[in-house]
C-alpha cells in the first residue's frame, strides 16, 4: 500500500545552519504520526516541508503518492494545515472564516457542519479577537478540515491551552482518525503524544534519532544495558525515552 | 461523525461560494469593521479639499498696502491715496518704511524728492508691481491726467476657471494612490507577518484570485468615495464635471486598478511594516511633488516633463482633470490611459511571480 505521507532524504539548510540533515519518513494511511523533539530539533522545517509550504534544498516528499512539485494543487485540495502561530483575520466572525476556508476547496462539509463539529456553532458570530485560546485554536482547525482532508497537519495544536481545550482537541484528532483520516502532528507534550498517537518520531539535530509505537519505544529503554536498574518501581513513560535520548539540557528557541 | 469524514465519504459536497468573492467580502468586512481607515479613505480627501479651498478661496481685490515717508505734505498725499478703493496708505519714518517694507506688511514705499515721486519696491513681488501701478495712477489723475482712451472692466469669476476646479480632481487622483499603496500594501504585509499568507499558500486556493480580491474590494470603495467627494465639491464648491460621469468613472477604476497593482508591486516581497512604508514613501513622494496634484506640472524644466508624463499619477490626474474641468472625451485621452493600463499590467505581471508567501 502506498504511504499517505513519504519523504526521502529530507535536507534543509539556513546559511551556515542545517535545520533538518537528512530525514526519511512514512506515515501510513489511518495513522496518527506524531513528531516529537526539543525546540529546534527542526520539526517545524520537516513539518512545512512535507506541507509543500518550503521546498526541500535536497531529498523528495511525495504525499499518497504523488510528489509535491508536480501535484501542489491537487495535493493541496486533500490535505488540511494547521500551522503554528496562525493569526486568523481578527475582526472576522466565526461563520466568515469558515466560510472563507471553505470556498477554497471544491469538496467538503458545508460551514455549519464545520462549526458543530468543532463546537463553535454558539460562537458563529463572534469575533475572532474576542475567542479564548482554545476556541481559536478549534477555529484554527475547523479552516484545516473544511475541504474534508484525507491528511490533517497539527503543528503543536494544544501549546499553552488549558486542560479542558486540550482535550477537546485530542476528542476532534480521534474522531478525524477514527473516520479514516490520517495526521501527523508536533508536539512538546509526551503525554499527548503517548495518548494520541499510533507511532512517533523523535528528532533532534535535524535528525529522527528514534522511531516507533510509543510502547516500543518504552521498551526498548528499559530493556537497555544503561538504564538497567532505573525502572524497576515503574513503567518507563515516553518523556523517559525522551529525556534519555536528547539530554537535560535546555535548547534555545 | 460523518462530518469530519475524510476520503470519498458522501457528506462531501460542492463549494457553494467562490473563493474570489469569499476573499473581496473578507476584505470589504475587515475594512468596514476599522473606523480609522474608513475615516482616512473617505473624510481625509474632504478635510484637505475644505482646508484649501479656504486658503485659496477667490477673495474680493486683495487690498493694496503702500507707505509714505514722513515729510512736510505727506499727510494729504496718503488722503488722496485713500481715496483709491482697496488702497491703504500710512505715513511712517524712513526707518520703519524701510522695515515695513522688508517685512511686507507694505508693498511699497513713496517718497518725494524735487518735485517728483520716488516708488521703491520690489520688482519681484507681484504685489508690489500692482501697488506701484495702482499708486501711480491715483498720483497722476490727481494730478489732472486724463484717460485718453475709455475702458470698462468685465469681471470673470465662473465655476472651472478657480484654483478649486484644479484642485479637486488632483485630489480625487492623490487618494486614489493613497489608498491603493496604503490599504493594500499595510494589509498584505500584516498578513505575511502573522503567518496567515502561509496558511492561505496551504490552501488550493488560486493566486491570482488572493490578488484580485483587492482590487474588487477596492472598486466598491471607490464607488463611494467617489460618490462621496464629488458630491461634496459640488455642492460647496460648485464644481462640476463637465465630461461623462462614465469617463470620469472609467478612469478612476483604471486608476485604482494601476495603484493597486503598485502596492501589491511594492508589498510583494517586504515582511516588515516599517519596510515597506519606507518602499511606499519611496513611491508615492516624487509623485505628490511632481504629478500636478496641488501646482501644474509645467513650473518643472521642460527636461524633466518626459519623465513626469510617464509616471501614473500624472497621467491620472490629467485624464481626470481634463474630463472634469474641459469636458473632453475619453478617447482623448488615449495617451494617459495607455499610461495607466501599462503600469498596472507590468506592476501586477511582477508582483504576481515574486510574491512571497511565506
């Protein structure tokens, strides 16, 4: 079966620095990849290069298929992109946004169906200055959905949300998965990830250093020879397998 | 939930809005829903047209200011000096004549040596020239010089021929540029920095469609401002327009369409406000000074009179000022016209490739 998400290779450089130095990855159909890292492991390179936003200075991204550099619009109508910091248009309402994203894709639910199914229908009206964080980011990937994409991009959708906005969120990431779409997602929270996600990997230096189900990925610490001894009173989590991998020291933004 | 449903489900269904029309709403809503702007693009043009209209405002016959030196029977020169409707006479010291004079508060300075009449001014000074012709001729039928020739005077002061009929459609052309660097390069500019441009390059939507929508935005607000200052100058002003409203409305769209252009031009590439006011500055400065809004271009050298018939605004405000004020046809002017087509077609031919999305 053909991946829906398959990159080769991948290298992007800015100047003297190399962002991401060669990175190989598959996502398959019905999956939730997620990518994980510290700040500047270079997931967000990796993240727009597969979204076709930056093109690759070396290596190849195709998306079910189809390579991005002869397929864009095409590409661009079965996927929906969720970026980091987005501003959507403040002095818009709910309804307009919508309605806006939508008329950019030939298929797709209609905006009030967009609206129920990221709860925002009571807020139709509403400015987008005047939503809390968690709306926005609701609205953020309702605009992602409105041409009912095959593949949905996140790209740290719960950052600096509180408790109950994350978990709204992750509730719209499962039923998207559940109904066949496939995501690839960023985030800085193991537990999201551990939750959330079929497979991770782990980047640092523009590199994926590990990569597997979260399960394996815990295993295979607490089955090496250097953390013998260190989970003998508890399970291994993912942010072990993290902190292990890429070290305790802080990273620059 | 069958809503999110990916891949061929049912729910998937035909877009009932086209993007184009999706995009000039979003903009059309964004600039209504921003009192400052609607203030600047309508009710800046008006404020200025009031504040110099007032200024340049065809007063009555500017009244004459002369001084006499102070010497024996200089009092009863000034009396008959007076007599001279518009004309004012004092009698002051040399000292203080000569610095009356300096200052201009005089505009000529008489004296009398030997039985004739000294006039000191300056030659340069209009004003002084039509006091020491005015002077003169108080002094002279004083004197008991007759006219040998009779004259009547037919005064002329008809809507068209007043510095308000140049000024208005120079202003119309003046914020047709304004509002199509400002509005299109600040708003495009603020979208590149808040990540928004790279989200609508995520979409399938069309390029050219993201560009057009501001120019059809901009045509609905055209129509009012247009609406808006033409109405005003006629009916205080009473400045009409004496060609075809469709000519005049011809020509400001095709002005719009060219000024817009430059601004997606100029706003193509920049990723900083600051960066790109300094860009539209760079524009927009040569043509205030040199495209004949306030002062006709023809007090520049007769070399530089190629160079400022190329640049748009010029070409506007010759078009539209020539349909305003002389009524002439729109075919008459071919030349602007080509004008304008031509730097909004290579503006937006080079905009639409280098623009950057990200």
């Amino acid at each position: 079966m053909i991946p829906v998400v398959s990159a080769r290779s991948l290298i992007k450089r800015y100047g003297e620095l190399t962002a991401v130095a060669g990175v190989d990855l598959e996502v398959h159909a019905g999956e939730c990849f997620g990518l994980l890292g510290p700040n500047g492991a270079g997931k967000t390179t990796t993240v727009e290069m597969l979204e076709g936003l930056l093109p690759p200075d070396q290596g190849s991204v195709a998306l079910f298929g189809l390579p991005w550099h002869h397929h864009a619009q095409e590409l661009r109508e079965r996927i929906g992109v969720q970026l980091q910091e987005t501003h959507l248009p403040a002095k818009l309402k709910v309804v307009e946004v919508i309605r806006l994203f939508r008329s950019f894709y030939r298929n797709g639910p209609t905006p009030e169906e967009i609206m129920a199914a990221v709860q925002l229908d009571e807020k139709r009206d509403t400015w987008v200055s005047r939503l809390s964080g968690g709306q926005k980011q609701r609205l953020s990937v309702a605009c992602a959905l409105a041409g009912s994409p095959d593949l949905l991009f996140l790209d740290e959708p719960t950052t600096g949300l509180d408790p109950q906005s994350r978990r709204a969120l992750w509730d719209l990431v499962t039923t998207f998965q559940r109904a066949g779409g496939t995501v690839l997602l960023t985030t800085h929270y193991m537990e999201e990830a551990a939750r959330l996600c079929d497979r991770v990997g782990i980047m640092d230096h523009g590199r994926v250093i590990a990569l597997g189900t979260p399960a394996e990925l815990t295993a295979s610490l607490a089955a090496s020879p250097a953390h013998a001894g260190h989970f003998v009173d508890r399970e291994p989590t993912l942010e072990d397998v993290f902190v292990a991998l890429t070290g305790r020291q802080l990273r620059e933004d | 939930m069958p809503v999110l449903a990916p891949a061929r489900s049912p729910s998937r269904r035909r877009r009932d809005y086209h993007p184009l029309w999706q995009l000039t709403l979003a903009r059309f809503r964004e600039f209504l829903r921003e009192p400052d702007a609607v203030f600047w693009t309508f009710f800046f043009p008006i404020l200025l047209a009031v504040a110099l209209g007032l200024a340049f405002r065809n007063r009555g016959e500017d009244p004459v200011y002369v001084a006499l030196l102070r010497q024996p029977g200089a009092d009863s020169i000034a009396r008959l000096l007076e007599r001279t409707p518009g004309l004012h006479a004092r009698v002051l010291p040399a000292d203080s004549a000569a610095l009356a004079l300096r200052r201009g508060s005089v505009a000529l300075v008489i004296g009398r040596q030997d039985g004739r009449y000294t006039f000191r001014y300056d030659p340069s000074r209009p004003e002084s020239r039509i006091a020491r012709l005015v002077s003169e001729d108080a002094l002279q039928r004083a004197a008991g010089r007759t006219d040998p020739v009779a004259t009547t005077a037919e005064q002329v002061r008809e809507p068209g021929s007043r510095y308000i009929d140049f000024l208005i459609p120079g202003l119309i052309g003046f914020n047709l540029l304004s509002t199509g660097l400002w509005g299109v390069g600040f708003t495009v500019v603020q979208m590149r920095k808040e990540q928004l441009l790279k989200r609508l390059f995520s979409t399938p939507l069309r390029r050219p469609h993201f560009l057009l929508s501001f120019m059809f935005a901009r045509l609905f607000f055209l129509a009012a401002e247009l609406a808006l200052v033409l109405s005003f100058a006629y009916l205080v002003f009473h400045v009409p327009v004496r060609g075809s409203l469709f000519a005049f409305a011809f020509l400001a769209v095709l002005g719009a369409f060219c000024f817009t252009s430059l601004g997606l031009l100029i706003a193509s590439r920049s990723r900083t406000l600051e960066g790109v006011q300094g860009l539209m500055n760079l524009a927009s400065l040569p043509m205030w000074v040199l495209s004949g809004v306030f002062f006709s271009t023809e007090r520049f050298p007769a070399l530089m009179q190629p160079l400022i018939a190329a640049l748009p605004l010029t070409a506007c405000v010759d078009a539209l000022r020539a349909v305003m004020i002389d009524g002439a046809a729109l075919l008459s002017q071919a030349g602007e016209i080509g004008v304008l087509a031509a730097w909004g077609v290579v503006c937006l031919g080079i905009a639409l490739p280098i623009f950057r999305w990200r």
